[in-house]
C-alpha cells in the first residue's frame, strides 16, 4: 500500500511539474508569453522600477534557449564552423555566443564579416586576421605562486567591425575561442540548421560608442573593474550592439531582483548561484545556461566560493557604460590614459640576476631593493640572497652579497638604508656601499626576533615593522605573527598582538602619520597555522603620540584570484605597498597592483605580466611606480607623486639590544 501512495504521489509531482512547466513556456494563442503574467505581477507588487528604451527592433531570430529556464552548453550540440573548427553555440534575439574548439592548425578561411564580431582566446593560440596581416593571439593560464613563478593569466581579444575580412589559423597545440556576434549571425545559424529564419537582421544604430578600437589587440585582464552593485564587479567590454560583463560576484553576495530591457544571456563560468528567476529559485553551477528576455525579473544569491558569469546583454547598457566611466575617471586620475606597464629590467637575462624581488624604495635617484632567493618551495638563502642598486636605466649592480636574507627596505633620513635581515632576526642601517653600520633591533622582551619582513618609518624616526615568522626555524623566539615599533629611543614594542593576523606583511603610514595601514598575505588556508579575522583585507589603526595603535578597523577588502575562491581561502598575496602624497595606497597581489583611495575605496588594478611582490614611487618627479616582479622589475607612470615620509636623522640612536 506504501508503494502505491508513493508511485501515486511521484506521477502527481510529474504532472504538476509538467503543467508549471508548460504554464511558464507556452504562448498558445495569447499575445504575451504566459510567463509575462506571474512577472507582471511581481514587478507591481514588490515596486521593483526599471528603465524603458524605444531603439530595440524585433529581429524575427527564435532563440535556441528557452526564456527563464535553466539549461548547460554540453546539452547543446556541436556545430562544425571549418574542418577541425566546431563550436556549441547560443543565441537570444540580439547576440550569438560561440564557443568554439580548434584542432592543432586548424583553419577557418578567410570570409568578409556580415556581423560585428567580439573575439577572445580562452586556451592555447591562434593567428588571426586583422587588417589584412595575421596576428598572433593568446591565451594564459595562471601560475600558481611559489618561490620561482608568479606569472598571471592572459586571455587576448579583438574587436572586428562588420564587413572586416576574417580568418583563423589555430596555433600547434590548438586552441578555444569565444566568439559573440552582433547581430546574430545568420551563416552560423544556416549551419546550425535553426529553422525559420530571416532574410536578413537589422543592425540598428545605439547610442553607446564601443569601449575598445576596432582591431586592436586586448587583454582582458588589463580591462578594468567596475562595480556594479557592492560584492559583483565587472570587467565591461562592448562593441556596436553586444555588451560583455565578465563579472565576478564576491561570496555571500546577493543581486536583489530587478529588471531591465536589455536582452540577457547568462552562463556561468566558476563558482555558483541560486539565481532568482520571477517567483522561482534556481541553482546555477559550471556551464549552465540562461536566457532573460527584457524585464524578466530576476537576481541572485550568491554561495561560499563566490561565482564568476559572463553575461551578453543586447543591446549594451548604458546605466552599465556610465558605471564605467566613473571607474575610469578615478582611475585615470591616477594611472595616465595610455600609460602603460614597462619592463625595465630581466634580471634573468641581464646582469648578475635577480631572484625574487622585494622591499623597493627610492633614494638619491636609484632604486634599492633585495633579491631574496627562494627556491620553489619558498627555502630561502642567505648566500644566494643580494642587496640591489638599480639605475634608471635599469642597470644594476649589488651592493650586499651573500650576508643576509634581506627583504623590506627603507631610507632614513641621514641617507642609510634600514634594512630587514629576515633570516638574521634583525634590522640593520646599512649604506647604500653595502656596509652595516649597526644592528637597529634584534630583540623583544629579551628574545630575538623572528623575520623582520616590511618596515615604515615615521618622522619622529621610529619604525614599524611586521614580523610574520616566514624563517625556517623549526621553533619560534616569539609568541606569534606580530607587528612592532621601534622608537627613536630604540626600545621594540610590540603593537599588534600575536597571531592577530594571519600573516601580516605589507606597511605603511598615512601622509599625516596618525594612521598605519597592515595588510594580511594569507588566511583560511589549510597550509597555514594560523586563521584570522582580518581576512583578504588591509587593516587601519590610529596612530598615538607614544607610537602605539588604537581601533584598529577594515580599511580595504582585496580582490581575489578565482583559485582561491575555490578553495574558500582568503589569500591575497598581499605583500609590499606604497602610498602617495593624496592618501591614495597601492597593494601589490596575486591579482595585481589593486589601488585605493584614502577612504578604502577600490580605484583600479595594474595588471603585470608577472604578479608584483612589492612597490615604491621614484624617478626625478616621483611619479613612477617601481614594481618588483620575481626576477623582474617594470614600471609604470602615474599623475601623482609618491609620499616621502619627513624623516628625522637617526645617527644619534643606539643600537638596540633589548
């Protein structure tokens, strides 16, 4: 009798899953897809406003996703575009998204566009036409950080015009790209054999100019980031009639329903959402499918490892475009338009090496700055390990060899260096000969230090200093990851306990002196002994008249690497940071050099072909980021001009042995 209830009560559930099912999709004879009513209904009773635009023509294309219904590209077939060129494709009214896997020097032959082509390399290599040459494009994964690599990933695009000539060559290892056109491209759906199509499409003109030059070769991680809501950032890209939002929507994000009269077409990339679809819930991972229709409600909340879309809207957005512009604006207030990233020297292939640069700063027109040494699994050496001059011209020469495991450098004001000699358990002044004049703290409560990593110091000629126990002694002199200050008169107070960070690392001072700002390297790892609360973020504290902090507070969150996130770490990789005379602060990271104003909020992010370790303002102007990248250092120009602290002479001092 319990298995006939249960059979009973399963056909039940089926039939009225069929009738929801049918009831959501099914125009029959009425003017308006059923599913309009139900969201008609949400959108007066929960007030939820939109916009309204009267530029969006119908365009007679049937789309090949069903509105408002989950789906995952592998349940679509491929296509076959070219002889080892095929492709699963999707496609609303406005745009059609293709991507596309290329065999080993596979060809797609040379054709005249009949629509508006957004092109981006996601695996391997390819030649692609441009302008009558060929051009080589490519794609890159990213390193995972050790001691030796740190490169980051590159996803290359282009941006061809209709009636542009055409054509692909896949690269050895082949190659997949993603393709999105505007407007549908009818040839494409001929192959794809889509019934009912038009003659033709119109290609109406829209308001927005395209956000890149046609031709021109991109990467998109040099796009810069707009928020769109807090927790969903966006790298925003855009042509005639197709908008691209490569968005990444941070863990424990929500999108509250809304609506707008684009055309949208979702998948997504990484991660997870339960994306809210009218009065319903769906769980979106990897791969799955969705297409929106104009004003089709809809939001999303968003799980633990946060989630990464790339949303098509048809036609672009200009609420979108305008979110845009601002983002730039305060970015190029800083970063010039046109500035780009230099490489000013590889310490691989020029002079005596370089091997995991750190700790710059600028004095008397040179950058000094350490090359560590570490080898993949982060065992350092003190015999491989240098202390760096480097010339403007990117010649260098070093000045310390094979003494210390140096690391965070800073010029004091009677023109020495404070030096970090990590392994040694101290800071010392040195000259910028090389010669140590003095040991400037070793000790604290009688015990030595562990690895001084990063130091700051104020006008009154005191440092601060993190110590984050990154030696290789088995046991530790000090109770835990600390942060100190060493005052003029030479004591080492400890100013921010231990293990209240993770690792802390990167420090700084504000240009006034009443604020330090600690960053955190590593968190929620199950590699690391230590778990904190400060996170992916840097962290600000008041600075008092005796050097010791007070309401230490969030001041930035830190963007993350999608590896990371999916692992539900907190990781930055923050290390060294600089700051200018406007309180702007600059935090090197896995992600890149990412940028903030002086009340936290995010500005930009400075992509490196390496990630950067640390940083520094110099040059004649001290408009010029240095950025130190493993065994490289590049450059980048900016509009303001870097901090330079107000530092009072410290011959005066005695060493300190406490």
């Amino acid at each position: 009798m319990r298995r006939t209830n249960q059979i009973s009560d399963y056909l039940l559930a089926v039939l009225i899953s069929t009738v929801a099912v049918f009831l959501f999709t099914s125009t029959g004879c009425s003017k308006k897809p059923d599913w309009k009513t139900i969201n008609d209904k949400i959108i007066k009773e929960q007030s939820i406003e939109g916009r309204i635009r009267d530029d969006i023509p119908e365009t007679n294309i049937s789309p090949n996703l069903e509105p408002g219904l989950v789906t995952n590209i592998k349940e679509l077939p491929f296509t076959e575009i070219a002889p080892g060129a095929k492709a699963r494709m999707y496609w609303g009214k406005g745009n059609l998204i293709s991507w596309m896997t290329l065999e080993p020097l596979a060809e797609i032959p040379m054709e005249v566009l009949q629509s508006e082509r957004l092109m981006f390399v996601m695996k391997g290599s390819v030649d692609q036409l441009i302008d009558g040459s060929f051009v080589s494009m490519r794609a890159l994964e990213r390193e995972e950080p050790d001691g030796i690599h740190g490169g980051t990933p590159k996803i290359e695009f282009v941006f061809l015009e209709k009636g542009s000539e055409n054509a692909v060559k896949a690269g050895d290892e082949g190659a997949e790209i993603l393709e999105v056109y505007w407007p549908v491209l009818l040839d494409h759906l001929k192959k794809a054999r889509a019934p009912n199509l038009p003659p033709d499409v119109p290609a109406v003109n829209y308001p927005l100019e395209p956000s890149v030059v046609p031709g021109k070769v991109y990467n998109l991680y040099d796009v810069q980031i707009t928020e769109l809501v807090p927790g969903a950032d966006s790298r925003l890209i855009y042509g005639s009639g197709a908008q691209l939002s490569f968005l990444r929507m941070a863990p424990g994000s929500t999108f509250g329903r809304h609506i707008h009269p684009e055309e949208q077409v979702m998948i997504v990339l990484r991660g997870g959402i339960d994306e809210i679809i009218i009065d319903r819930v769906h769980r979106m991972e990897e791969g799955d499918l969705l297409l929106l229709p104009a004003n089709m409600v809809h939001g999303g909340e968003i799980g633990p490892f946060g989630c990464d879309v790339l949303d098509v809207f048809w036609p672009p957005r200009p609420d979108y475009a305008e979110k845009m512009a601002e983002r730039l604006d305060a970015y190029h207030s800083i970063i010039p338009v046109g500035a780009r990233v230099e490489l000013v020297v590889d310490g691989a292939r020029e002079g005596q090496g370089l091997h995991f640069t750190e700790g710059p700063t600028w004095l008397n027109g040179r950058l000094y700055f350490s090359s560590m040494y570490f080898s993949q699994d982060w065992n350092g050496d003190p015999k491989r390990s240098s202390l760096v001059e480097m010339r403007p011209d990117g010649t260098y020469q070093y000045i310390s060899h094979g003494k210390m495991q140096t690391n965070g450098t800073m010029h004091l004001g009677n023109g020495n260096l404070a030096v970090c000699d990590m392994f040694g358990h101290r800071i010392v002044e040195m000259t910028t000969q090389g010669k140590v004049m003095r040991t400037l703290a070793n000790k604290h409560n009688g015990k030595l230090l562990d690895g001084p990593n990063d130091l700051v110091v104020d006008a009154k000629g005191g440092i601060y200093f993190t110590d984050p126990q990154f030696t290789p002694d088995a046991e530790k002199n000090q109770p835990g990851r600390s942060v100190y200050y060493l005052t003029p008169e030479g004591e080492v107070n400890r100013v921010i306990e231990p293990d209240e960070f993770a690792m802390p690392n990167g420090v700084l001072l504000s240009p006034d002196g009443k604020t330090l700002y600690v960053n955190n390297t590593y968190d929620d790892e199950e590699w690391w002994n230590v778990d904190s609360d400060k996170d992916n973020c840097v962290w600000a504290y008041d600075v008092s008249d005796d050097g010791t902090l007070s309401n230490g507070r969030k001041f930035a969150e830190l963007h993350l690497p999608p590896e990371v996130l999916d692992r539900k770490g907190r990781s930055s990789g923050a290390d060294g940071m600089t700051i200018d005379e406007l309180g702007n602060i600059y935090v090197a990271t896995y992600t890149g050099l990412q940028i903030f104003n002086k009340k936290g909020g995010f500005i930009g992010m400075v992509n490196f072909p390496v990630y950067p370790v640390s940083c520094c303002f110099g040059g004649e102007d001290m408009k010029t980021i240095y950025a130190t990248c493993y065994n490289k250092i590049y450059k980048i120009r900016t509009n303001v001009k870097g901090l330079e602290y107000p530092l009072k002479d410290r011959s005066s001092t005695s060493p300190n042995t406490k």
